[in-house]
C-alpha cells in the first residue's frame, strides 16, 4: 500500500459497513459464519475505505466470502485465485487484496500457484479455510483429511497423508504465516489485523468446523474441556506456555521440540517464541507439532520482511520513467533499423 | 501488408519457377536478376538463423522486396552433425511484390553433410549448392548416412555445385587475432559464408559490420574474428574462378515511406506497447514460456517505460489468470501462448466470458495434438477458439494474415474487447511468427485511437446493465467509492448482476452473450474481393496462407481464368458481406493448414458447397499447390 495514496483523515468504519446485504448461504452452525463476522469487524479498524478493499476466492464453501463483504470482490475459478489477485495486485498495487480460499481449493487443485504467490511476496492476504473436508461436492475427503478418514470417497479410510499448510506455506518462506481459529473470535480478528498490516503475503490458515460433513473437525483441540492444554498460543518474546494454569512449557531437546512441567525445568530452560527470526527452521518445527504428543499453536508463528514482487516490479515502472523518461512510440515502430522507399 | 486489397495488384506479381543461375555466363561478370530465393542450412550450432537474419536485414535495406521463413530443430542442440540437428533460414527477395517466402530454394547453403541431405529435395534440378566441404569428413557423411561423399561421388550431377573449403578458409582468415579459441575461431565460419552470399548478390558489408561491434563490444577479438570472417569471405569470392558471375537485385517498386524489416511476433510486442500508448493503459502481459510464442514475452519485457508489465507466471492458467486480474482492475490483461497452453486457459478464459471481462489471448499456433511439432507451423486451432470451452461460450476471434498485419490485427483484438467487454483470441501460427516481411511504418498519428470510459458515477450502477448500442457491461475499476460490487463465474442476473439460478434468466443471459458477440461485426470491413466481384472460383483464405493464396491467385487470373479470392481476418464474427459474396461464385475453395476447420464452420452457417484443400506438414503452403488445385477446379465444369 502507497502512504501517499492513503486518505488523510482517518477512516471510521464499523462492522455494519461491511455486510454486503446479500443472503448467507453457509448452513446454519458453518464456521464460516464466525470468519465472515470477525472479518468485518477487523477491516473496521484497518483504516482504509471500503472501496480499497478486493476480495477474491475461488471454489467452495468459503469461495462464496466475497459475496457477503460489502467491499470490490471477485468469485473465480476453482484454485486459480492467487494468481487473478496477482494480476489484480500488480496492476493495482493501491488496492488491498485479500484470496479467500479452503483446503481444497488452496492445496489441492491450486496448490501451484498458492507456492509461487507465496514465494513472490505478492503484498496480499491469503485466509485458507481448513476444514479438512470437501463441503461444497457434498462430503469427499481432502488433502488435508487425516489418514485413514473414512469419507464418501474413502469409505475403507483415506490411505492418504495429509499435507500441513503452514508447512507449504514456509517451505516457500511465507513472510508472514499465521494459524487461528473460527471459534476463537478476538484472536482470530487480532491475527487477521496483523496480516492486514503485514507488507508482503500473509498467509493464514484458520481452523473451520463443517457442521455438516466434517462435524468437529478440530474437537480434538478447540472443545472447551481440553482446548486450554491442547493448545500453545504463540506471543512474540515470550516463553512457550500453555495448560489451564500455564503448568506446561515447550522446550528444545536437540532438533525436536519436548513437552515439560514448568516448575521442573524452570520458565528459563523454555523456548522464547521469535516471530522475527530471519531462519524458518524454528517455525517449521512449531507446525510439526500436533495433537496428542504436542499442544497445537496458534498464533503469528512468522513475520519477517522481504521485498515484494508487486512493490519491485512498479519500482522498476518508476525507475525506468525516471531515467529514459516515458517510451517514444515512434521509436518502437522504427525498430533496430529503416530504410526510406522514394 | 493486407490492408484491403493486396499490394502488386496493378503490377505483376512474377513468382515463376525459373532458374536465374541457369543463365550464368564462363567469365566474371555482373548481371541483373529479378528474384532469387536462397535457403541457409546448417547444424543448429552453426549460426544460420543469424547469418539468414543479417542477410534479410541488409537486403531490406537495400531495397528489395524479401519473405523469409526460418525453420529449426525442437531440439536445443541435438548432437552435432545429425539430422535432427538441421536448422535452417530461407530468404526470398525480389525486384517485384511477392509475397511469400518461396516455394523452393535456387540456392542451397549447405554447412555439412546432414544439412545438404535435410534440404536437398527441395532443391528443384539445376539449383545451385554451396557447401562447406571441409565438414564431409568420414565421419560427418556417416552421421549423415552418406556411404559416399556426394560432393565427389557424381550423385549431384543434377545440380551445380560450388564446393569450397569454407573452415580452412575462415580459419587462414581470424589466424592472426590474439586470445581466439579455436573454438570461437570455427564459429565465425557463418559469417564467412555469409560474406561470400554479400558479394554473390552484390549486398554491402556495412549493416553487418556495424552489428558486430556493437553485439560483441565487450569481446573485441570476437568482434574482431567475425568482422575477418565476413570481409575475409567477400574478398575470397571476389577473387574465386569458382563464382564467375555476381548477381544483382535491383529495389522494388515498393509504396513509398518509411520501412523495417519485422517478424510476426516483433509486429505484436510492437502492437501490444502502441495499445499500451494509444489507450493510456498499462498492458499486462501474463505468459508462460512456450514455443513459439516466447519472443513476445523477451520483447516485451524491455518496455517497462511504456506501462508494459510482463509477469511470467508458473503456468499457462496462471497466467491467462493474472491478466483477468489485471483486467478486472482496469488495466489490459493480455496472455500470449501456443496450442497446449491455450486448451489449458479455457476455463479462465470462460471467467472472462462470464464476467464480461476485456482479455487479449494470443495463440501462435504450432503442429499438434498434444506436444507435437513445437517448431513447425500449423493452422489447426481454429476450432479451439471457436468453441473449445465447455458450453456456450462465444468470443470474438481474429487472424493476422501476415507478419505485418500482426500489428494492425493486435490493435484490432484490443478494440475489440474493450468496446465489448469480451476476450478476443488473436490466431498467429509459427511461419508468421518467425517469418519476415518489409514493414511500412505506420504514423502515430494515423493509428487508431481509443476512449476507455469507466462507469464512475454510484447512481444508476449495475453490474451487468448494458450499453444499448454494443451490448457491453461497464468497466468499473476496484477503488472507485460507491461503486462496490462483487462479479464472479456463477450466472448473473441481467442488469443486477446478482448471483441467478433462475432457468429463464440463464437462457436470456446466454442470449445475450451471444448477440454481444454477433454484433461485434457492426465495426469490422466488409471483405474486399480480389479478382472479379463474381465468377466461376472464389478462393476463401484465413491467417497466414494469405501470401501464398493471392500469389496463386493471381498466377492464374493472369492466365485468364476466372478465380478470385478472399481473406478473413474475422473469423468471429464474420463480416456482414461474407455470406453474400461466397453466394456470388459457382466453386469455393479453402486452403487451410488443419483438416477443414474454416470449411465447417463456413459450410455449417451458410449452407454453401465448398472444397478444401488441406495441408498439415509442419510448412506453409507453396504457392505452386494452391494453383494446381484451382486449375484442377476450374477444370470440372
């Protein structure tokens, strides 16, 4: 985003200004009802006016978003949606993009260019909605369905290994990668205003309950009686703890992260998450950690800066201006070499 | 060189197969010829698309009209000395119009045995043949499957053969240039051949010299060595008994102005930026590598001051995809591409049928199915573009008929989908990509000018209301206040643009869809009839057989017989007269590069009887195959 081109006065939305009137058509009880809401109230704050605001999504249940935002949006073709806002981005770098996308759309059938619009830096937010299921065909098992998930489609049990989106989304060294929660509404619209913020692609996975096909995708985790030890929020500087009174810690035991009680090896002896770390090997080891031998984390696992695609190609435009000043057609149309017929 | 009527329709277009070289004489001297059409063959390392291209550029400045056709190997480098390993340049120049590249070669270039056996059946009896005889050693004639060594064995007795010594040659002649490898010694060899091709045709040395200092002037004994090569093989056939005679070329009577030399796809990189300049737009351009589309993606990505942004994407749906996105904010997306990549980014281009979307695809057709021929030329997309898109989809398509007309033609697509809102498909095919032609440089102030409006004011806006006149939907562009509203690939409602299951909705919707692209014919030309209005032929053309069709064409009318032709640049829609013109002859003939595509299409909307003649070789069209078919026509009464 160009300061320059940003208004003066601040802008004060609230939620409402959001909602773009149209009926919602997730089934009652979708976790997407729950983004849908913590959304508008965190674009309320970013500071920016509606009309700067884009939204593309591709196929699927959360591909039906940018309906529901009162904002520009775009519903395109199944996984392509990184690469329209790419499009979109480069050729309007004032805009604020954000690809809505699920674990379908995003991983499988788009996987290719979810990495590349990563790798690029392209500065725009992609909010990747797991559910770990495909909803919208009614109930086949996805790319990331546990192994052995008995589905439609896998009715002996997937014999598939599922694939870890924060791990995509680092081994393409994301400059910013972060894991929320639908039910988790104040931190989910805290994460969604940090990668707002973020220069460069903000990658967000967000945990997403399909009531009807995939009920209690994440029970496991997010069920009020164990989510307190099952999960690790992750804050910036401080020491990796969790459990109902903070009892628990994660500390280094050569290469591999290793649960402990707090009061045996002393706050001291635990890992300080470091958000900023210019290596991603620390990270990468904290979406390794899953359900039951480790607590799951949520939270900025990512934040780094790199220069990005959109802001390097429109500084090349500027440059280019600048120093041969704009393009002489007559030139162009002369070529390398002319000769006059009399 | 199309616009309207073809060039050369006052004067003769002389393009016989007759043999200047037949009328050489023992002593040296100097005589004047009126075309030739020599072919540069080599291994692909050899440098002959180079040699044929610094040969094209000086004879364009020289004033001749010239067609060239260049033809290389899929392979980057296929071992040295082999068959598949056969690259080759065929230039055409002339004191006259002419309007193709030839259908055969008076004179072979041959730098080694594998060349001379690719090449030598093109090579009509008495042609000449000039080969490098240094590379027929043992082992070259056997990767080439000669038992013998055909320079001496008498199996080219046919022909006339100048053997010359061209390596020992070039090798005497950089010996003396401190720091050359022998490696890089042995590569300027095409440009000792090429200088003996400067004096044979009487050619100045000047342009050539100029481009090698400034190509290697950060390798001076490279610059050095070529510059040796070059003037070391002029003053050689100056000096040879072996070249007895030095044929001139004298200008041709071309329409005065302002000339280049230009490709097909230089016309559309050159195109493309005058769009960006003429819309006050910036062009995106999304591709992916692909032959042989690549060039237009390498020459665009130097005009960066022209508001041309070129994305490289990671595949071909990606980067049809990145230009919608472009499009949809308001710039122009283009993707440019080949065959496989085009059946890739059909269901984008749908989205942008869906959407209403402006979006330029280019398809530089090559041979298929599948991978294919990737270097040869074909013409068989046409069905894809028509309809190769699941359900109705229409969008508007156009042809360029000659490298030239790339240019006119890609401005053409540009105002297309911008005063409709639609994706237009721009058909160029390989021989017009890589081929060549004079090129008169058009004004700036004559081009065509374009007014982008986009819908601003909130009041009254919706989505998918439509401008009475074309059908088109308004452009806004995201950021614009008040105006927020959300598009997509499900089937809108008319006007509201709302999301619609609605059966009848959906029927209108498609209607409409299709009458926007029907009326599209309301600001293209009527097509102009070259020959008589009316008669007994009519020769019905499309893309880039355009050369070859008239040439043949016009052989025959000289003849006395009644044939004409026709040459669309439209192919959807049609323009309005087509329909009534091919009413007006008794026979139609399509020649065209697939199995009959055009001819489907004109048999099934017009009901008319009509003949195809198809060729499918990876070549264009002779000129001699046309003309055959029409005098075997215009034999059945």
């Amino acid at each position: 985003m160009n300061p320059e081109t940003l208004p003066n006065e601040p802008i004060k939305l609230t939620p409402k200004d959001f909602v773009s009137g149209q009926d919602v058509r997730w089934c009652p009880g979708c976790g997407d009802y729950s983004i849908l809401s913590q959304m508008q109230k965190a674009l309320a704050d970013v500071g920016l006016p509606r009309e700067k605001f884009v939204f593309v999504s591709g196929i699927g249940c959360a591909a039906r978003f940018p309906y529901y935002m009162n904002t520009y949006g775009f519903h395109t073709i199944h996984g392509r949606a990184p690469a329209i806002a790419t499009g979109l981005k480069c050729a309007n770098p004032d805009l604020s993009v954000w690809v809505i996308t699920g674990d379908g759309d995003g991983l499988s059938i788009g996987g290719n260019h979810l990495i590349h619009c990563i790798r690029r830096n392209l500065d725009l937010n992609i909010l990747l909605f797991n559910n770990k299921i495909y909803g919208l065909t009614k109930g086949q098992y996805s790319p990331t369905s546990e192994f052995g998930k008995k589905t439609k489609s896998s009715p002996d049990g997937s014999i598939e290994h599922p694939i870890n989106p924060l791990c995509i989304a680092i081994a393409a060294e994301a400059t910013f990668v972060a894991r929320s929660i639908d039910v988790y509404t104040q931190h989910l619209v805290e994460t969604i205003k940090r990668a707002a913020a973020h220069k460069g692609t903000s990658f967000v996975e967000i945990y997403q309950n399909c009531i009807v096909f995939n009920d209690k995708a994440f029970g496991d985790v997010t069920d009020r009686a164990v989510r307190d030890d099952r999960i690790l929020v992750l804050e910036h500087g401080k020491p990796m703890r969790f459990g109902k009174n903070k009892e628990f810690g994660i500390r280094l035991k050569g290469l591999q992260p290793e649960v402990v009680k707090v009061d045996e090896v002393g706050e001291k002896a635990l890992l300080v998450h470091n958000e900023q770390d210019p290596e991603p090997n620390l990270a990468y080891l904290l979406t390794q950690m899953q359900n039951p031998d480790f607590p799951v984390p949520i939270g900025v696992f990512r934040f780094v800066e790199r220069p990005t695609y959109d802001g390097m190609l429109n500084q090349k435009v500027t440059e280019l201006i600048q120093q041969q000043g704009e393009g002489n057609l007559e030139e162009v149309l002369r070529g390398p070499a002319t000769w006059t017929v009399k | 060189m199309v616009r309207g009527a073809p060039r050369g329709t006052q004067g003769s277009t002389n393009e016989e197969d007759s043999d200047p070289h037949a009328r050489a004489v023992s002593k040296k001297t100097r005589q004047g010829i009126d075309r030739i059409v020599v072919r540069f063959a080599g291994d692909s390392g050899d440098g002959m698309q180079l040699a044929g291209m610094q040969f094209t550029d000086t004879t364009a400045l020289v004033g001749n009209d010239l067609s060239t056709f260049p033809s290389f190997p899929a392979e980057i480098r296929a071992p040295a000395g082999t068959l598949p390993g056969v690259s080759g340049f065929q230039i055409h120049f002339s004191d006259e119009d002419i309007k193709t590249p030839g259908d055969e070669p008076n004179v072979l270039v041959v730098m080694n045995p594998a060349a001379l056996r690719v090449n030598l059946s093109d090579l009509p009896e008495g042609g000449v043949i000039i080969a490098n005889r240094d590379t027929f050693t043992e082992n070259n004639l056997d990767k080439a499957g000669y038992k013998e060594n055909p320079l001496t064995d008498g199996s080219l007795s046919k022909y006339r053969v100048i053997s010359l010594p061209i390596s020992t040659l070039n090798a005497e002649a950089v010996k003396d240039i401190p720091e050359l490898t022998r490696a890089q010694a042995d590569r300027c060899k095409n440009f000792f051949a090429l200088g003996i091709m400067f004096w044979l045709y009487d050619r100045p040395l000047d342009y050539t010299l100029q481009w090698i200092r400034e190509k290697f002037s950060k390798m001076p004994s490279v610059a050095q060595a070529n510059e040796k090569a070059l003037k070391g093989g002029y003053t050689f056939a100056i000096a040879t008994e072996q070249l007895p005679v030095q044929y001139h070329v004298n200008p041709a009577p071309i329409e005065p102005g302002l000339y280049r030399n230009i490709t097909g796809n230089e016309a559309v990189a050159v195109g493309l930026i005058a769009a960006a300049k003429l819309t006050g737009k910036t062009v995106f351009y999304g591709s992916y590598p692909i032959t042989p589309a690549s060039d237009i993606l390498h020459e665009l990505s130097r005009y960066k001051n022209f508001h041309v942004k070129t994305f490289q994407a990671e595949d071909e749906i990606a980067a049809v995809s990145a230009a919608i996105g472009a499009s949809f904010a308001g710039q122009l997306g283009v993707t440019g591409t080949s065959g496989p990549g085009f059946a890739l980014k059909a269901e984008a281009i749908n989205l942008a049928v869906m959407t209403e979307l402006p979006l330029i695809v280019m398809d530089i057709q090559r041979g298929g199915p599948s991978t294919g021929l990737p270097t040869k030329t074909e013409q068989a997309d046409l069905l894809q573009a028509f309809a190769g898109r699941n359900s109705e989809s229409p969008v508007a398509i156009v042809a360029a008929a000659t490298p030239g007309d790339c240019f006119y033609m890609i401005l053409e697509a540009v105002r297309i989908a911008i005063t409709y809102m639609t994706p237009v498909v721009f058909l160029s095919d390989g021989y017009l990509a890589s081929g060549s032609e004079p090129w008169k440089i058009p004004k700036v102030s004559e081009l065509p000018k374009f007014h982008i409006v986009h819908w601003t004011a909130s009041e009254g806006f919706y989505p998918y209301l439509r401008d009475p006149k074309t059908l088109a939907r308004p452009w806004v562009i995201p950021g614009t206040p008040g105006l927020e509203h959300r598009i997509g690939g499900l089937e809108k409602s008319d006007v509201t643009g709302n999301v619609s299951y609605d059966p009848l909705n959906h029927q209108k919707m498609t209607e409409l869809r299709a009458k926007k692209i029907a009326g599209i014919a309301e600001t293209i030309p009527d097509l102009e009839i070259f020959g008589k209005e009316e008669g007994e032929l009519l020769v019905v053309g499309w893309g880039s057989t355009y050369g070859a069709i008239y040439a043949a064409v016009d052989r025959v009318q000289k003849k006395g017989r009644s044939v004409s032709a026709i040459h669309l640049r439209y192919l959807n829609p049609f323009p309005r007269n087509l329909g009534e013109v091919l009413r007006r002859f008794k026979k139609i003939l399509v020649p065209e590069g697939n199995l009959g595509q055009l001819l489907l299409l004109l048999r099934g909307k017009y009901l008319v009887e009509a003949t195809g003649l198809h060729k499918v070789q990876g070549r264009p069209f002779q000129i001699r195959e046309i003309e055959q078919k029409i005098e075997e026509m215009l034999r059945w009464r």
